[in-house]
C-alpha cells in the first residue's frame, strides 16, 4: 500500500490495479496483461495512447520552451494560435479563450468570469447559476458546488447559497418520467419546473444555467428530443446565459465537434472544454466567453490594473502545443467524421443487450454510451446500492475491458475515437461475458 490519497475512490479500498504502459486502444499492467480501455481513461484520451505525433509534439516544444507564463499580457506563438484555433471552432459567438488546467478550474474561471461581467455592467445582484441534479461540473470548492452528485457534497460542506447555486431536474425520462408520461410531457414538465424556478428567484438574480449537452460521469443522460429548444426559450426569455459544460462533449465525442451541435444548442453563451482538448496528453482547459462579455471586463480591469485571475500554468506552452496538434489531427484524420460513423456502429452494437435480463436501458450518442442494469427489467426499478455496477465493472476488468460503473450501476462506454469496428466488437463480446457473470 503506497501513501497516495486516492480521488474518487472508496478510501476502505486498497490499490486496485496498476497499469503501466499504453498503446492505441489498449493498456496494459504491470503483468502484461491487456485491456480495452473503453473508457478512453476518463473520457479523454481521444487519440489513443502512444500517439507518435502527439509524443513528437511534446519533446519538441519542450526542448523549445518548457515554460513560459501568461501573466502581463505576456504570451507565446503556439498559446495564439490554439486560441485562433478554438475561437474558429467553437459555436460561441466572437469567442475569446482563458486557458487553464482542468475542467473544475475552468468551471471556476467561468464562475469568477460571470461576477466580474455582471459586475462590470452594473447588475452584481445577477450572479447565481442554475445547475441540474445529476451534473458533474468538477471537485474544486465552487465547481463541486455546482455538480449535482451527492457523494460530491456529502461531508465537504460545500459553500451553495454563497455561491448562488440553485438546482433543476435532470433531463432523464428513464428514471425521472411520472408514469404514463410522455416525453414531450416530460419536457413539458421539467421546463416549467425550471421556469418556475427563475420566477421564484427572481430572473434578474440568475446569471447561468449551466448543462453537459449529454452527461458524463453521472451516466450518460441524452435528454429527449426538444429538450434543450424548450429550456432555450426560456432562458432567452428570461435573459438568463447558456452555459455548455463540453469538458466530457467536445470535440467529436457525440459524432460531432460539439454537444451542442448534437443536441441543438445554438449559440451558447460559454463553453468549457478540457479533456479531449489536449487528448489528455498534458492538462488544459479553455473557458471561452462570448466577445461582448470580454468587452466588458475591459474598463473594470484597466480601473484596477488587472484582471485578478490566472494560473500558474494558464496557457502552458507544452500543453498549448498539444493540444494544438491534437486539433489538427482531428481536422487532418477527419476523427469527428468517423466517431459519427463509429458511434452509429457502437450505439447499434450496445442496443444489443436490450434483450439481456439484466440491462433496464441502453442510452448515448455517437462514441458516448451507458448500459443500465435493473433489478426489475419489466419496472425499470434500480438495484439498492452501487455492489452490482462495481461487480459488472470488475467482470469487465476481469475479461481485459476498462469501464466505469456511472450513476450506480450503469456501466460507461467512450472509447478513444481511434478505436477499430474489430475493437467495438471486442467491447461487446466482454460487455456480454461480464453482463452474464453479474447476472
Ligand atoms: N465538467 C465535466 C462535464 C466533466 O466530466 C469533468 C470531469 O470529468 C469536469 C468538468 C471536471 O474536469 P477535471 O476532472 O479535469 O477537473
């Protein structure tokens, strides 16, 4: 037992597995033994590992400045050009990019980010932000705050009503739906819920609502079709900004660059993205922000003398490098192009166990998926606990997959966007052998 801390993790439980090397699709511990890593580690490592190019890119820019920081105004030639880059991409309009180090840190940016604005343009009273149970947003104090995750907040006493944090329902009509209703009364319902909420809070007090376009961590939760028109409106309605959380989404995830193109969001007003960003190859993160609002977090600024926020490592030029390439790879290899063709295969593929006794919904988008295992496959009724989802999870582990029990007992699928049809296959046939050993 070695003196790590480990995160997220049960601290009753010993070290479970020690991986060390990667290639492509696959890793490998300390025995040899192979996995599928159908998790892409924690739904970022898009292009595999051992990415030549990727390796290549690092050595060089170390070997050209290791180091160089952002404060000042003082910048470098391959933090400009990721910016450039992701300011084309984005659907953020006139997008300006504050570079970071992980996604709750860029949360947090984005949280600091919507004060100074609306500071700026005489409205500190708008500052709280709408969050949906089941999020997750990050760990950091104010990021945590706004995940919608109860292991996330139990014991930390989390500081929400400082922070402004208020909650909506999740967009799950699996779990959440009354019975007999329909999605579209499901919809119906939950946006009205969310409508009587800012009208309770009053909308001159609200700033965000904040959304993963389909959920990660708390189990891959695709609303249903209108969702995201319907909450639009009203959030236009009642001036309130859009918020896309693209930490786990962006970049070709859901068989398009962006969530929000998969689901219809127009114009979002912020985007965070981490992750796939960099192929997890070093640590960055990007809050982007609407051009109007930089605009007006000029005067407050200059009247200070600074805009008080950055990291150490904000626009790391190794990572900036990176994740530059990174970029041109997905453009160059069409990557987003083939994890929608991928996806499709993989969604089809993962439907599938439908059929199995165990499995209560199949649910995702592209490369992005969750199987659900049941108590009650007629009922839909959850197993008590989280046992059976760690139990299929080790199945996997046991057969050479890497998965992640999500939500409970629903188990994740986001492979690296390299991965083959012959590994999509590989993936089910131990899905299936490790469904069969937990049933
Ligand atoms: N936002 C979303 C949607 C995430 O999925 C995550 C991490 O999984 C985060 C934020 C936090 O990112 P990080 O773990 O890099 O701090």
């Amino acid at each position: 037992m070695s003196e790590i801390i480990y995160p997220t993790t049960n601290l009753k439980v010993t070290e479970t597995l020690t991986i060390e090397r990667g290639d492509g699709a696959y890793v490998y511990d300390t025995e040899g033994k192979q996995y599928l890593e159908a998790l892409a580690g924690l739904w970022c490592t898009s292009l595999g590992y051992n990415n030549r190019e990727l390796i290549d890119t690092t050595t060089e820019q170390m070997g050209k400045l290791a180091y160089s920081h952002m404060f000042g105004g003082k910048t470098h030639q391959v933090g400009i050009d990721l910016s450039d880059k992701l300011a084309a991409m984005v659907p953020v309009e006139n997008a300006k990019v504050f570079f970071g180090n992980s996604g709750s840190d860029a949360n947090d940016t984005h949280i600091k980010m919507l004060r100074y604005y609306f500071n700026a343009i005489g409205k500190p009273e708008k500052f709280k932000i709408i969050s949906r149970e089941r999020s997750y947003h990050g760990v950091t104090v104010a990021a945590a705050s706004l995940t919608g995750l109860p292991p996330n907040h139990t014991n930390f006493d989390l500081p929400f009503d400082a922070l402004g944090v208020l909650r909506t329902d999740a967009p799950h009509y699996y779990r959440n739906a009354l019975p007999g209703e329909s999605e579209d009364q499901f919809v119906d319902r939950i946006v009205n819920n969310l409508e009587a909420l800012i009208l309770a809070e009053g909308a001159d007090t609200i700033a965000a609502f904040i959304a993963e376009p389909i959920t990660g961590a708390s189990g891959v939760i695709v609303p249903p079709k209108g969702y995201y028109q319907k909450i639009q409106a009203v959030l236009n309605k009642h001036g309130i900004l859009f918020w896309a959380d693209e930490v786990i989404t962006g970049f070709g995830r859901t068989g398009n660059d962006f969530g929000c193109t998969t689901m219809g969001i127009e114009k979002p007003a912020m985007m965070t993205l981490a992750k796939q960003l960099s192929s997890a190859y070093m640590p960055i993160s990007a809050s982007v922000i609407r051009g109007d609002m930089y605009e007006a977090m000029i005067e407050p600024s200059a009247k200070v003398g600074v805009f008080g926020h950055g990291y150490t490592y904000s626009g790391h030029p190794v990572a900036a490098a990176v994740a530059l390439k990174t970029l041109e790879i997905y453009e160059r290899d069409n990557i987003f192009g083939r994890a929608a063709e991928l996806g499709e295969y993989m969604q089809t593929r993962l439907r599938e166990f439908l059929d199995h006794p165990l499995v209560g919904e199949v649910r995702g988008e592209g490369m992005i998926a969750a199987v659900e295992m049941v108590a009650d496959k007629q009922t839909g009724q959850p197993f008590e606990g989280g046992a059976v989802g760690t139990f299929a999870m080790q199945a996997c582990q046991d057969h050479g997959m890497i998965t992640r029990a999500v939500a409970a007992n629903s188990l994740a699928f986001c492979p690296p966007l390299i991965v083959t049809v012959a590994q999509i296959d590989e993936m089910i046939e131990k899905l299936g052998l490790a469904l069969n050993d937990t049933l």
